[in-house]
C-alpha cells in the first residue's frame, strides 16, 4: 500500500509539471503568435519580433526538458 501512495504521489507531481510545461509552450507560442501572423501575410518583423522568435526555439526547448523530466522517475 505504500508503494501505491508513493507511486500516487509521484504521477501527481509529474502531472503538476506537464501541465505547467504545455501551458509554458502554449504561452511561448501565444505570445509570439502576432509576429507569426505578420509574417505568414508578407509583413516585416519588428527587432523585438526577430529577437523574440530567435529565442522561442531555446524557451520551448527548455520546457520540452521540463516535461520529459517530469516523466522520468527514480526508484
């Protein structure tokens, strides 16, 4: 029975985290989706609009680690 509350215990958080890891990437998407738009109509970035979808990539990657971590469990 103990086992089963820890094993409990450790999806729960693993759930906490992935939830907060999609969420995070939805918002790094979100947040840049007006940039994406400008330039799937032909229109030219702003610098901030460059500099912020330069920098997405290692965000997203950053909660991608995140998400795969959080599924990772010890013994």
């Amino acid at each position: 029975e103990t086992d089963l509350l820890q094993t409990e215990l450790l999806l729960e958080e693993a759930i906490e985290k992935l939830t907060s890891s999609f969420l995070a990437i939805h918002s790094a998407v979100g947040e840049r989706q007006a940039a994406i738009d400008r330039l799937l109509a032909g229109g030219e970035p702003s610098k901030e609009d460059i500099a912020a979808l330069a920098a997405m990539s290692g965000e997203i990657g950053n909660h991608v680690n995140t998400a795969v971590t959080s599924m990772q469990f010890q013994d």
